[in-house]
C-alpha cells in the first residue's frame, strides 16, 4: 500500500513527516563555501513549520512541478539556455555543486513514486537486486511503484 501520493506529497527533510499538498512544501538550499555560484544542500520541506532560515535561498515547492517546473530546474540549475546564451553572450552563471544530489532532487518533483521509494534505497536486498542494472532501470515509474509497494508491505 502507497504512503504516498506521487507528486502530490513528500517526506519533509527536516521533521520527517508528511507534507500533505504542494501549498505546504518549500524548497530550500545553499551556496557552496568556496564557490559561491554552486548550488547545494537541497531540500524539501514544511513551509513556515520546519524552515529555519538558514539557507539563503528558497521557493516554493509547487514552482518545481509540472513542466514549468522542469523548466524551472533546468534554467535555473544547469543551463541558461541557447536564447539566454546568446543575449547574454556567455555561459550559463548557475551550477549545482553535486550532480547527484541534485538529480535526488530533481526526481522527488518530477518522477512518479520517486520520493517514496527512495526511502528503501540503503535496504541490502534492494541494492543486491540491482546491483547489475544499467543507471536507469531503477528509476522507471513501474520499477519505483514496485519497490514502494513490495518494501512497504514488508515494515
């Protein structure tokens, strides 16, 4: 049984509980210390109940859903863009300080049961299971269903 509803609702990365509806999520997240344009440390979390104000930058969790929050991500995290580039005539002035941290991220809001099956991730059996899979087999919709219900049933 789903805990979850898929990019509807997510685990807080602060209190752990749920966030019921996008309304209530934020999206918070640094700079790195010696590099001051590489973004870090994102995370998802209760608006006004769990943000502590500590990271410099932030905004609210339904902005990064959809695809104008695909959008969103990618025009403000990795590439400006051809047209951007062009008026601009450099490159891109963001940059995300680690790439897989980031893609985490990036899955939670865009990718279908992403947020709940990722909490069994570190489970042995699992890791056993796809440790001679290709990099994107485990993140499929039916693969990432399959893992939240099976892991789910088993606590």
């Amino acid at each position: 049984m789903l805990k979850l509803k898929p990019l509807g609702q997510w685990y807080c990365d602060v209190c752990g509980q749920i966030i019921e509806k996008p309304e209530d999520g934020y999206v918070v997240w640094g700079r790195d210390e010696e590099n001051r344009r590489l973004e870090t440390g994102f995370k998802i979390i209760h608006q006004r109940r769990c943000d502590k104000g500590r990271l410099p930058s932030s905004s609210a969790l339904s902005e990064f859903l959809g695809q104008d929050g695909l959008n969103k991500l990618l025009g403000m995290f990795l590439s400006n863009g051809p047209i951007r580039a062009l008026v601009s005539r450099g490159p891109s002035e963001h940059s995300v300080a680690d790439m897989d941290e980031f893609v985490d991220f990036f899955r939670r809001v865009q990718t279908r049961y992403y947020e709940e099956a990722r909490c069994y991730f570190q489970k042995q059996e699992l890791l056993d299971h796809f440790s001679d899979s290709n990099e994107i087999q485990p993140y499929q919709e039916d693969v990432l269903k399959r893992i939240a219900e099976e892991y789910s049933e088993s606590i």
